[in-house]
C-alpha cells in the first residue's frame, strides 16, 4: 500500500514537472501578444499612444487603441514603457504580459506649476521660433527606418447614369450598356500592408521590403476584365483595322489610330515583351517607394506640403490653450484657425526647450480646391491627419508616426460620341456611330498609416551599397488573416480591415 502511494506521488510530481517544463518551452515560442490600451476612467481606447522597447525603438497604437508585440521584439526586454500624451507613462515588465486590456490614467498634473520661464512668452513669440529653429531641428543625415506603411484606398461610385442615344452596331445596344452599368462594382477596397527598411538623405531614398501584403477583391477584376474582352471582340468583329475612331464630346475631339490599338491588343495577348516584364518586376516597390516619398515631402516643414500654417502664419490665428507632456519633455498646446481664406484649422505641440513641433493635428476647414469646367468636376474634399515626431540620438527629430487622410471627388456631365471613319472605302467615310449622354461622379478616399519602429542614422557610404529588392511582390489576400503577420511588428488594422472578406469567400 505504502509502495502504491509512493509510486503514485512519484508519477504525480513527474507529471507536474513535466507540465511545467513544457510551459516553460512554450513560453519561449509563445504567439504574438495583442492588446488594446484604454483610459482607466472611461474604458476608451487610446490611439497613437507609443509602446517603447528602448531609446530608439517602439510601435504605436491604431487608431482603436490596439496594438500587438512579437516575441521577437520583447525578446532580451526587461520592461515596456507606455506613454501617451495627457496620460501618466506606464512601465510593465515583459513578463506580465498577460492581459489583454491595459489602462492607464489620465495625468493629473498642473504644467503651470512645473516649468519655469525667465520670461513667460506669447503665443506670437513662440511661432516665430519654432520657425526660426526650423531648418535646425529636424534629421537631415542619412537614417534607415524600419517601418510598417499601410495603404487603404476606397472607391465609391455615386452616380453611373448612361442614357443611350444611337448605336449602329447591334451588339452596342441600350441593353449591353444596361448590363455593363449592373457589372462595375459601385464600391470597392483595396490595401496594401509593407514591412520595410526605408533608407534617406536629403537628395535620394531608398527601399528594401521585407514582406508585403494585397487585400482585396479579385473579383471586380475578373468583372472589368471579362467586360474588356466583349468590347475588344465587337470591336474587331464590326469596324475595319484601318478605319479611326474620332472621339467626340461636345465641341471636343480627338483621333484614334485603330491600327495601333489592335497591335497594342496582339501584343497583349502574345505576352509581355521583356521590358513590360521589368517594368511589371519593379512596379510593386517603386510604388510602395513613391508613396513614402510623397509622403516624407508634403511633411509640414517640407516645400512640397499643403500646411501652410508656418509659411504663411500671418493668415492663421494662434491660440496658446495650455501645457502638457510628450515623452516627459513640456510642451505648449496652440491652436490654429484661419483668419479668412486658408485652408487648415489644428493643433501643434511644441517642445519647451526647442521649439520642435513634436505632435502635429490638423483637418482642412473647406475644400482645397474646386474646378468645374465645361461638365468636368474635381474637387479635393478631404486633407486630414495626426503626424508625431521623435527625437534622435543627434538631438534632431524625426517621423515615428503619421496618419493622413485624402478624399477627392471626380464627376462627368457630357455627351460622348464615339464615330468610325474609314477613307479607304468608297461613299460616306463614316462607318459606325455609337452616341450616350454620360452622368457620373466617383469619391476616392486614400487613408495612410505609418509607423517608424527604428531610426538609425547611418553613414553615406553606408546608404550608398544599399540594393533595392526589386522583384519584390505582395501576397495576395481574399480575406484578412491574422496569421499573415504573425512574429513581425506591425500596426494593428482597424475594424474594417479586419472584417475584409472578398465577395466570394
């Protein structure tokens, strides 16, 4: 009986200590940690709050408040610290790591009472500094950035009225217009997710993707690709290769060569000549690149940006609403508005010491611009965004995160003619005649996200032997996978990310 208990308490401590030892091997392949940060009062969640490794590295919050930390990246980590602006910073230690709600207080905490000044300044004197130590504060030497850049782009179709007016040719009937107007999709979306090394100077960038990811609908592809198809096959059943097409809208017009479109189709169909295949190898990165170029250009202190709150401040009224705290350095918090006509209302956070814009909100208070001409409309609806900037271990700063969003309408109120003529027969030249009034506008809205993990700056000799992985391609996602990102630091997709689901899925 004794030998019983003894062997049956010897298989219980065996079988705890195993257990315990394939924790501990479990602990060390553990799956990525996701969390969503929120005000302890209110249960809110905090957007663009910075999560911290070390003095150079960090993520940033979406704009729901979640983030996610691979394994890799807490690996060696003692602690993480959680700042966000108005808020008490939090440290946690990397092995606590186990809840999936993190709350932080608001900071209670009077600025007034905290920094001093030799000579308290107004808030006219402080724009005039921080325009002053402009071209000084901010990272002009060669850095490498490791970064996560989201794209979203949407497309509405508000309105597709096609009134047919005349067809000679029979399959271009009332009803094949009809059922081309039921085949284009009225909304669609379309993301792209790229985990990249960005290198720069002032004069050139550089790019190197590490891995990237499509999301969207391959089927409104296949719909525009079919409808394409019927087209090119009435086209060449019906009109003759040497007859052109005059292309009428109203009072305009324009001639097109039917010869070189069919040869442009053949080609097509006969594949790609080798430079459409390089230009095809290099299109996924030189687009991500161009993107986060244009980006880093329309930065505020930039000449190519549309805020134009410091270069022309004496159209802005500047309001000085209270003091704060940015990654434990006293910031003022101004406001901006137009006196009269400009564009942009917002709020900047300048540092005390340095008069560096640290934090930058802004949204345009009218459209940018607005063109009607002749039944042509474009107007540029929506410039809105949050940017914050970090400093360097050169003192100077540099992006850690932007959020922006475009929105631009595009509409056409025409009529269009579409006439085959031909002088090589005999009789009247023109041939066939395809006559519609066209009524449509379309709303596009670009988001972009990005977040700079690391910033290190480098030597020129070191960006210089920098090689561009050209051939990079993005996989291509139906729906969102969680998994797709599993073990990489990335910024957490909001909730229409992460309900994307194809149509046929």
């Amino acid at each position: 009986m004794l030998m019983n208990t003894y062997f049956s308490e010897m298989k219980t401590v065996r079988y705890i200590s195993l257990t315990f030892f394939f924790f501990l091997i479990l602990q060390g392949y553990a799956q990525d940690f996701t969390a969503k940060l929120v005000d302890s009062k209110t249960g809110q969640g905090i957007p663009y709050a910075t999560i911290q490794f070390d003095s150079n590295s960090g993520i940033i919050t979406n704009e729901e408040g979640l983030f996610s930390l691979s394994q890799r990246a807490i690996t060696g980590q003692d602690s993480l610290y959680i700042s966000s602006m108005g808020y008490e910073k939090l440290a946690i230690s990397t092995q606590l790591l186990i809840d999936s709600i993190i709350k932080i207080s608001p900071k209670a905490i009077d600025l007034d009472e905290v920094y001093l000044f030799d000579k308290e300044k107004d808030v006219e004197e402080i724009i005039e500094l921080v325009k002053e130590r402009l071209p000084g504060n901010y990272n002009k030497e060669p850095v490498r950035q490791s970064m996560f850049f989201r794209q979203s782009s949407f497309n509405e179709l508000d309105k597709l009225d096609i009134e047919f007016k005349k067809s000679t040719i029979e399959e271009l009937s009332e009803k094949f217009l009809d059922s081309v107007i039921g085949l284009l999709p009225r909304s669609s979306a379309y993301y792209t997710e790229s985990l990249c090394d960005f290198y720069k100077t002032p004069q050139e960038h550089r790019l190197r993707i590490e891995k990237a990811a499509e999301l969207y609908d391959k089927n409104n592809e296949g719909s525009m690709d079919a409808l394409s198809e019927k087209l090119e096959r009435i086209f060449k059943e019906n009109v003759k290769s040497n007859s052109y097409l005059k292309v009428k809208s109203g009072i305009f017009g324009t001639k097109v060569e039917l010869d070189s479109v069919f040869d442009a189709e053949e080609k097509v169909a006969e594949g790609s000549g080798p430079e459409d295949e390089e230009e095809k190898k290099h299109y996924f990165l030189s687009n991500r690149k161009s993107a986060i170029h244009n980006i880093f250009a329309s930065l505020f202190y930039n000449d190519e940006t549309k805020l134009n709150f410091l270069e022309k401040s004496n159209r802005y009224e500047f309001s000085l609403e209270r003091y704060t705290s940015i990654d434990d350095s006293g910031v003022y918090v101004i406001s901006f508005a137009p006196k009269r006509s400009e564009d942009f209302r917002g709020t900047i956070y300048v540092n005390i010491d340095d008069y560096a814009i640290m934090r930058l909100e802004y949204e345009n208070v009218k459209s940018l611009r607005r063109i009607r001409l002749l039944g042509l409309s474009y107007e540029e609806r929506v410039y809105s965004g949050t940017t914050l900037f970090a400093k360097g271990n050169n003192g100077k700063y540099e992006l850690r995160f932007m959020d922006r969003v475009i929105g631009n309408k595009m509409g056409v109120r025409r009529p269009l003619k579409v006439i085959e003529k031909n002088k090589y027969v005999k009789g009247r030249r023109k041939q066939n005649e395809l006559s519609m009034e066209l009524d449509i506008s379309n709303y596009s809205r670009e988001k972009y996200e990005l977040v700079v993990f690391q910033n290190k700056l480098i030597s020129q000799e070191k960006f210089k032997e920098v090689v561009e992985n050209e051939s990079i391609k993005a996989t291509y996602l139906s729906r969102y996978d969680p998994e797709f990102w599993k073990g990489y630091d990335i910024m957490e997709p909001n909730e229409a990310i992460r309900s994307f689901s194809a149509a046929s899925e």
